[in-house]
C-alpha cells in the first residue's frame, strides 16, 4: 500500500504542477466551528477544528471544486489567528498559501510553509480523517483539531519534534487532542516528511483582510482531467487512504 500512496502522491505533485488559479472573488458567511477541544499557541488556548462557511452571492461568485464547487456550505481550516465573526458576509480573494496572510501578519508566509501546509493535509486524507477537498471523512472532532494544530504549528515555525513538552510553543490541549496531533505526525513522517514532494492538487487559500484567512480548493484545469481520463479515470486518485 505504500508504493500505491508514493504512485499517488506523485500524480498529486504533477497535477499540482499544472493547476492554474481561481480568478479572484466570491463572499461567504462563517456560520461557526466544528471543534473537538483547543490548541495552544503562544499561551493562548484557541478552538481548533473545521471551519464552516456558506455562499453568500448568490452564485455569482467564484467556485472551488467539490465541497467548494456549490452555493450551499463547505468546512475549511484557517491560515492566521485574526478573529472571524459568525454571520458576517465577507468578500474573499483566492490566492496561494505563500501569499497570505492578508493582512500581512507578523511575518509573511512563503513557499516553504505552504509545502509544509500540503504535507499537513496530505497526511490527514492518508489518514482517512479527510477527503482531499478538506471535507470531513472519518476524523472525530479531536483529529480535525490536530489537523488545525498542525497547519498554524508549520505555518507559525513552531516546527520542533512534534512532542508535546515544555520546548512545544504550540500544541494540543488535553491527552485527546495532543495524541492525534502525535498520530498526525507519525504519518508526515512517514510519507516523507515536511518537505515531501506530493501536493494536494487545487489547494489555495481564501484570503479578506478584515477576517481571518482560510484554506480553499480550486478545481483542476480541464487538461489535467483529460490526462488523469487517459490514466484511466478520476476514481483512482480521488483520495490517498488507508487500507
């Protein structure tokens, strides 16, 4: 089953490679957060988990694929720590990781964490805990907050052994979610670490400089889905799964 994962995780990489960008803008509504504890970062305890959002133009906007590509809701995960109030429409721009965040935080975030970002998830569809549009899939609440945990700890350079200790800047809070963010962990590892070459193909981010900036996903180009039809179709390289 690894050798399939490595196959797939290359046709990812190569996919990825070709996939253009969304065109800028859409609105959504954050309607809340399907959290299953908290993550600490810099000494501030922050819910972690799926964040969720519904369409707010009237499909007038751009779309994503699969869980983005309709007008009803989609679950996210978030790139920054500024606040996102519930039941607000806010204007999104669709952008690529290392582009955000927006505004510019304490620091800019660059090709290397949005490499580290791709890995994060990777390892989570590996996992089975989600699908490769972020969708849930068989995560409990505490996985989708170690998944969280993972993308702000690659994202922040809080990147250490991944051990939760008094050297851990960031990490899970209580022994559910500090040991799902251990097993997330062991699976980077094992697909090849932080800087792997498998991406999750379509990944961006959604980006407003009055909330807080999120992960996206942009549909392929329509030549890439011509060359996966020749490979002998999409079903085989929907997800990367656990057997």
């Amino acid at each position: 089953m690894r050798d399939l994962k490595k196959i797939t995780l290359c046709t990812i990489a190569v996919l990825a490679a070709s996939s253009g960008m969304a065109s800028a803008g859409f609105s959504a509504t954050y309607t809340g957060i399907t959290s299953g504890g908290k993550v600490l970062v810099g000494g501030i305890e922050y819910s972690a988990g799926h964040m969720n959002f519904d369409y707010s133009d009237g499909g007038t906007g751009d779309r994503g694929r699969d869980q983005f590509a309709g007008n009803g809701s989609f679950a996210t995960f978030c790139i920054e720590l500024q606040g996102v109030r519930l039941d607000v429409s806010r204007d999104f721009d669709i952008d690529y990781v290392r582009n955000a965040p927006d505004p510019v935080g304490p620091r800019d975030y660059d090709y290397q964490d949005e490499v580290e970002v791709h890995s994060v998830l990777l390892a989570a569809v590996s996992l089975g805990w989600i699908n490769d549009d972020l969708s849930l899939d068989g995560a409990s609440t505490a996985q989708l907050s170690a998944i969280q945990g993972w993308v702000w700890k690659v994202l922040f350079d809080d990147l250490n052994d991944g051990v939760n200790d008094s050297s851990s800047n960031l990490w899970g809070v209580g022994a559910s979610v500090s040991g799902a963010m251990d097993d997330l962990h062991d699976e980077i590892v094992s697909l090849g670490g932080f800087d792997q070459a498998g991406r999750l193909h379509g990944l961006r981010a959604m980006l407003d400089d009055g909330s807080q900036d999120q992960l996206f996903v942009v549909p392929l180009p329509t030549a890439a889905f011509a060359g996966l039809m020749t490979l002998g179709g999409l079903g085989g390289f929907s997800r990367i799964r656990r057997r």
